[in-house]
C-alpha cells in the first residue's frame, strides 16, 4: 500500500490521540539522535502536533504525526496537516497545506519529502510556491530546497513575479536566500517596464531589482531590438547595459558598441569602445570610440577617433549573361576630432535655415556656361539682323508721348520700324521670344504657387531633415576624391556639404581644388558638382615640376560617375596651361588671361579649354624657364596634406547590416510559464506586446502614405524642370560635338572664333 494512502487513512483513525504519545515519540527521537553521535543541530525536532502514532508501513517503523504539526530542523520550521516519520531513514512525508519558513523565506506545496540527514526538503504539486518577505513569487511544480545552505532549486519550468511585478521564467533555476538572488536557465523569458528579453541565463537580485544576463540575450523595446552576451538591467534605474557582443537595431539605425547603456524610458544610449552606428535612411556610418545616441529627434554625437562613412553605390556594366545592372559600392569617409549627425522635423526647422538651403541650392543648380550660351546665342541673332539691314535706310523711331509706357522689352538700340514693317516680337527687343521660354516663365509662376501652398502646409510638415558637422582637422576619403578643411557641414534641406577654413580637395590625387570655402552638391548619394567660392584655385598635377593651373574668383567643377569631367572658372581668370609634344615631352607653357573659362577633363587631363571675353594670351618655352615663371600667384600644391588610404582615418571594419536573417532569427518572448503559473500576468504582457505591434503597423502605414505623398511631389516637381528649355538646351550642348565657338563681345563689331 502506498505511502500516501496510509498515512491519510491513519490520519482519520488515530484524529483524537492523546498528546502523551507525541512526548514519547520527541524522546525516542532525541535518543536516537544521540546514540548515533549527531550534533544538535543535526536534531529534527517535533515541536508540536495532535497525536503521533507509532506503525508500521511496508515493513518500515514510522511515526504518523496528526495536526497541524510542526518540525524544525537547521533552524528552518516544517509545517503540515499530516505527516509519516520513517525513523530508520531520518524521511519525513509531509502532506497538506506543506510550507518550510526559514528567515523571511517560505515555500508551500500541497505534498513534501524531507530527507532530513540531507539537508533537502522536496516539493511536489500542481503548484509549488516560494515567496519571501519583500513579496517576490516564485511558482513551479518540483522544487528542492536545501535547509542548510538556505538555497532552493527547482526544475521542470518555473515563473518568478517580483514585488514590482517583474516577471522571470525559466526551466530551471536555483533562488538563494541569503543573496535574495533567483537564477534561471535555458528558455529564460523576462518582462519588467515594457521590455521583453529572451535569454540562456538570468540572475535576479532581489535587492537590488538588477536582472543579469548571459548569453545570447534578445531584448525588445517597442520597434529595438537589443542583443548581447553579457547584459545588466536595473529596475531601479530604467538603463539596460549591454556589456558584450552588443547590438541595437531601432526603426533606421543600427548601434554596435564594446558597451552600451541603453535608457529604457528614451531610447537614448551611451556609447563606449569600437562604436558604429549605421543610418539606414541615410546610408551613412558613423564609428568612434566614445558618442551619445539620442532615439527622438535622432541625433549622434562621436568624439575619439570619430569617422562617418557615406555609402552608394555606381553602375559600372551589364551581367552580359542575365543583362542586369553591375554596381560597385563605394564609401566616402569623413574624420574629424568630433562628429555630430542629428535630425529635426522640417516644421522646427528655422525658417531662415531654410530659406538659405534653398537659395544654396538654386545657386548651385545653376550652369553659368548654358547662360554664357544663350547670351552668345542672342548676340549672333542680333548682329545678323544688323548685318542683314547693313546700308539700309531706316526711318527714325516714332515719336513718343510724355507719359507713354515702353513696351516690355523694347530695346531703344535697336533698328527701327519703316513704312512698310509691321511691329513683329521679333523687332521689339531685337530679339524673338522662345516660346518655350514662355513656357518656363508660366511653369515658374506655377512653382511660385505651389510654393506658396507648401509654405502653407510647412507647420505639418514632419518630415525629417538630417543635419551633420564635422569639426577640426577634418580629413575626407575615398578612391576617387580626398579632402581636408577644419570643419564641414552638411543637410539634406539642399543636400550640399560646405567646407570651411582652409579647404583642399583632389580628385584622383593629381587634382588639386581650393578655395576661401567650398560647396558639394549630393544627389542619388553621389557627388554631382562642387563649387569653389573665393580665390579658387585649380591645379592638376602633370609631373613634379609642371602643374596645370586655373586660378579665378570662383569655380564649378562637375562630377560624373564621382570623377571631374568638366570645370567653370568666373571671373578675373588666370590660367597656366603646359603643352606637350607627341612624345609627351613638355615644351611649351600657355599662359591666358580672360573673364571666362570652362575646360573638359578627359582621362583625367584637362582638354578642350574655352576662353571667354577679354582674352589674352602667352606662349613661353619651357625650356630653361625658372621655376617660380610656371607658378602663378598663390600657387600652393598641398599634396602633402592628401590622405592617401582610408587607414588614416580609420582601420575599422564596415560591419554589414544585421536586419536580414540575424534579426529574423530571434524569437520573441512566448512566456509560457508565466501563462500557467500567472495568468492575470501573463495576460498583461501579452495585451501590452500586441499593443506595442498594433503601433508598429500604424507608424508603418503612416510612414508608407507619407512616402507615397513623397514620391508623388517629387514627381512633379522632375515633371515641372524636364520642361524647363534650358536643361534641354544644356543637354543638347553636352551631347554635340565640340567645333569652333563663336564668342561674341558686344564692344566688337565681328566675332571671334576661339576653340
């Protein structure tokens, strides 16, 4: 007969025994104890009960206790409904309403095994529970508690809820009394103040309300993903430090860091130890070693060997087997002593900021030399007209009424009306209007209003715009273009990046650009132009001795594939060109002085040079010329200032994106102890997890109609400049090939042909 059965049977029978057995049983008891030689302390001791009734059970002396009863043994109390004392053994099956109170310990169950000369107190039910005096729960099914060492282990699955209502599970673990520490492993899930983390280990002191955890350790914050080997929360405190192997992914960025303390209320994060963070949106990295992540607006602040990367991608070729696009990826890297991205809804921007990106970028959409060419344009329509009614004789210009108002572009120098003429638009300005011009001038007031309408709509405009500066001993890499300067500045309000103070760039190493400041226009994550504002200077190294220079008031230089394939140079126009004989043999020095200038660079030599207005011109032989005779005024080649690899900025490696099937790989928090042991709890999590989703799909829809509104304005906006003439017109000039230009000054009376 079982064990169990027995003792319920004896429990019924024997309900109303007298107290004198119990006194014999607590001296036979002792006695015992003594003969074998055990200390005190090894004593366990019925402290009172019912009735005891000695017996019998499978052949086996036992003491039946009745109560409630209560033992204590290592100054622990066993108490009970009823119990069956196998006195051979030193076993005590305690069976209803079981718990052991040790300090501010307790643990209850409906069955327990006390194996007294172990130490061990087994607990077995269909819900075992620990608590202790600051009100944390654990709740398991099989749990062993140790009353010497004061230390209790449980298996088969196990949930803690803390006095706070953090929840921690685990299939097995240990909860150590004196330490106040529980301990879970394998499948550990715990939630606690909107955070979920899936984990191998967790340590929970209760004291402190820290959560420690181990190895691959996922943790969830709204739209974060946070990963670890080695991480620490503190309740008390709201930071999760991630202490090894650490990573964070957030809706656009991505953190790496030797360690991280991440802030649970903001998002924010400091940063310590081989720190990169990746901005997805901006196809950017910034790395260092010490910065401040800031989650709403974005921004990151690095200091201590601060680099930001900027990547895109070049076509180079078609896959001649499946006929798809072939792209190189490249990376511009930015160094300097600190480096600060952020970003700010485009409603809090200011609206003089604004206002100055704009005119930023009309100026440097610009092509001086598609205005130098309608100018010569009109001037050759001009003095064709004149020429065509050479020695005629034109009547005198009617005469005017005092307060008559000039037609719009009447041009009092041109020829006037005879008898036999009709006002034409051509006559009247001398020149015949474009209707496509005309055309352009309607598009423009239309632009003009939906401007209007935009500023109108400014105030709800949220938008991000992304902001970044670089400052002191500022240094820029990449294969095809370097750059130094002591502080930059870049937004996407107009995509351009200005640097200041003493800028030089190179591209291709043996061309040199400076200037007072210099402006890069960014489009497709691609450098398209670049200009050079204030003593600009040019020089294009050919050898050590001869250097191609172009020095002038200001520059563009136009960007191609990311290589320089043409330049401008306005105003006050200084040139030194060196020719070369069929040998490559350098003979002869070209210097030119003009008001206008634009050149093509083909294989990275300047060709193709056109000189405009006011030209003069010098030819001087090489050949014994001193050295400061090929020098113009402020020459300055700073070569030595050149970055020559990216390891002087950096050696970090680029670590690629973790958002495939890293990411896809980890599993979100099930808390299926917690559903069985706390359900009210489990209840809650799970409310608050499907929540947190629900607002993920809707910031998600909204951030997709916002995109599609996007695209939807800059498809207008492509739609309103492809009907602009004079990107037509400069398309058309690109595309046809190069002859004699006719330049034409208005003090000539023929015009000049210059190549």
């Amino acid at each position: 007969m079982p064990v169990w059965t027995t003792i319920r049977k004896l429990h019924f029978r024997f309900r109303g025994a007298f107290l004198c057995v119990l006194l014999v049983a607590l001296g036979t008891s002792m006695a015992k104890a003594q003969d074998f030689g055990q200390d005190r302390d090894s004593l366990v001791r019925l402290i009172s009960a019912k009735a005891i009734q000695l017996t019998e059970i499978n052949g086996a002396p036992f003491r039946v206790v009745h109560g409630p009863a209560r033992f204590m043994h290592n100054n622990a109390y066993l108490l009970c409904d009823s119990a069956a004392w196998d006195v051979n053994s030193n076993v005590i099956d305690a069976m209803g309403h079981v718990q052991i109170i040790q300090q501010d310990t307790h643990l209850e169950s409906e069955f327990a095994t006390y194996l007294a000369d172990e130490n061990m107190v087994q607990f077995r039910g269909t819900e075992v529970k620990l608590y202790n005096k600051k009100g944390d729960q654990l709740k398991t099914q099989f749990l062993d508690y140790n009353t010497a060492d004061s230390v209790a282990t449980f298996y088969n699955g196990g949930a803690m809820r803390s006095a706070k209502g953090d929840i921690v599970e685990g299939l097995e673990g240990i909860y150590d009394v004196a330490e106040r520490m529980f301990m879970f492993n394998d499948d550990v899930c715990m939630y606690s103040d909107s955070i979920f983390v899936a984990s191998e280990m967790a340590e929970y002191h209760s004291n402190q309300e820290v959560a420690i955890f181990g190895e691959n350790t996922t943790a969830w914050r709204g739209r974060d993903t946070l990963f670890s080997n080695n991480a620490e929360y503190g309740v008390r405190q709201k930071i999760l430090v991630l202490k090894t192997d650490n990573y964070i992914a957030t809706k656009d960025q991505e953190l790496w860091a030797g360690w991280i303390d991440y802030h649970r209320e903001t998002g924010n994060a400091e940063l310590y130890d081989n720190v990169q963070v990746r901005d997805q949106a901006q196809s950017a990295i910034i790395m260092g070693d010490k910065g401040v992540y800031v989650q709403r607006p974005m921004m990151v602040y690095m200091t201590e060997n601060a680099v930001a990367g900027m990547y895109s991608e070049e076509k180079t070729g078609v896959d001649s087997l499946t006929q798809r696009p072939i792209y190189k990826r490249d990376t511009l890297f930015l160094g300097g002593d600190t480096l600060k991205m952020w970003q700010v809804p485009m409603n809090q921007v200011d609206s003089s900021e604004v206002v100055n990106a704009k005119n930023r970028r009309q100026l440097a959409d610009l092509d001086p030399m598609v205005e130098i060419d309608r100018q010569n344009r009109e001037f050759l329509a001009a003095y064709r007209r004149n020429k065509a009614n050479e020695g005629k004789i034109l009547p005198p210009p009617p005469v005017k009424k005092p307060d008559a108002q000039q037609p719009y572009g009447q041009d009092p120098s041109q020829p006037e009306l005879n008898d036999n003429q009709q006002p034409s638009l051509e006559m009247k300005g001398g020149l015949k209007p474009d209707k496509n011009q005309l055309q352009t001038d309607s598009l423009s007031v239309l632009s003009d209003s939906l401007s209007m309408a935009a500023d109108s709509l400014a105030q709800l405009d949220t938008t991000a715009v992304t902001f970044m500066s670089v400052f002191h001993n500022v240094k820029l890499y990449r294969s095809d273009l370097r750059g130094v300067c002591d502080s930059l500045i870049y937004t996407t309000l107009d995509s351009i990046a200005r640097f200041y103070k003493n800028p030089a760039l190179w591209n291709e190493e043996k061309n040199q650009f400076t200037a007072d400041s210099i402006q890069l226009s960014v489009r497709d994550n691609a450098i398209y132009k670049a200009n050079l504002i204030e003593n600009a200077f040019i020089i294009s190294q050919e050898d050590s001795i001869h250097y191609h220079q172009i020095k002038s008031t200001e520059m563009v230089a136009y960007f191609k594939d990311n290589d320089v394939y043409r330049f401008d140079a306005l105003g006050g126009v200084q040139a030194m060109i060196f020719l070369a004989e069929r040998d490559s043999t350098i003979t002869l020095m070209n210097q030119k002085e003009c008001k206008l200038l634009t050149a093509k660079i083909v294989d990275q030599n300047i060709e193709r040079v056109r000189y405009i207005q006011d030209v003069k011109s010098d030819v001087h032989p090489t050949y014994g010329l001193p050295i400061e005779k090929m020098r113009l005024r402020d020459f300055n080649w700073r070569g030595e200032e050149m970055p020559h690899s990216r390891s002087e900025l950096t050696t970090r490696k680029v670590k690629p994106s973790n958002r495939g099937g890293f990411l896809r790989k980890k599993t979100f928090p099930h808390f299926f102890q917690t559903r069985d042991f706390f359900p009210k709890s489990y209840d809650q999590i799970m409310d608050i997890a499907n929540s947190v989703r629900q607002k993920i799909r809707e910031e998600d829809q909204a951030e997709l109609e916002r995109q599609r509104q996007k695209e939807a304005q800059d498809a207008e906006a492509k739609r309103l400049r492809d009907l602009d003439e004079e990107v037509r017109i400069q398309k058309e000039a690109e595309k046809r090939e190069d002859g004699p230009v006719m330049i034409y000054n208005k003090k000539d009376k023929e015009p000049a042909s210059n190549k």
